[in-house]
C-alpha cells in the first residue's frame, strides 16, 4: 500500500498479493470507514493483455467476463 495525494485529494494505491478472484479480501477494510463509498472512492485497475503495451482504457462498467 502506498499513500500520498494528488490535486489535494488523498489518495491510497493497494496492490493485492491475492488472486484476482480473492482481491476482495485487500479492500474489506476499507468497507468499514463511514467514509469510503467504492461508487465514488474505488478505480480497479487490471492488467489486460489484450492491449498493447502501454495502452490503457477507462470504462464505467462491465462484465465480470471483461
């Protein structure tokens, strides 16, 4: 886990020594702060080898297929 802060944002990068199916269990945690709302606190970010290297792409939604 890293934390800092950008534009005066806080801001927390975890990087899950799990499965990606058992990722879940890194951001439990999290849940539990009156705070934190993943809709509006959480940004999943998956490596996905179908875009070339280097490439990224934001979505809002998708399956759990992809």
């Amino acid at each position: 886990m890293a934390e800092g802060s950008w534009n005066g944002d806080a801001l927390r990068v975890l990087k899950p020594q799990t499965y990606m199916n058992r990722s879940g269990a890194a951001i439990a945690p999290l849940l539990d702060l009156p705070a934190f709302d993943p809709s509006r606190d959480l940004l999943i970010m998956v490596d996905e080898v179908a875009l070339p290297l280097g490439r990224f792409r934001l979505r809002g939604a998708g399956s759990a297929g992809g």
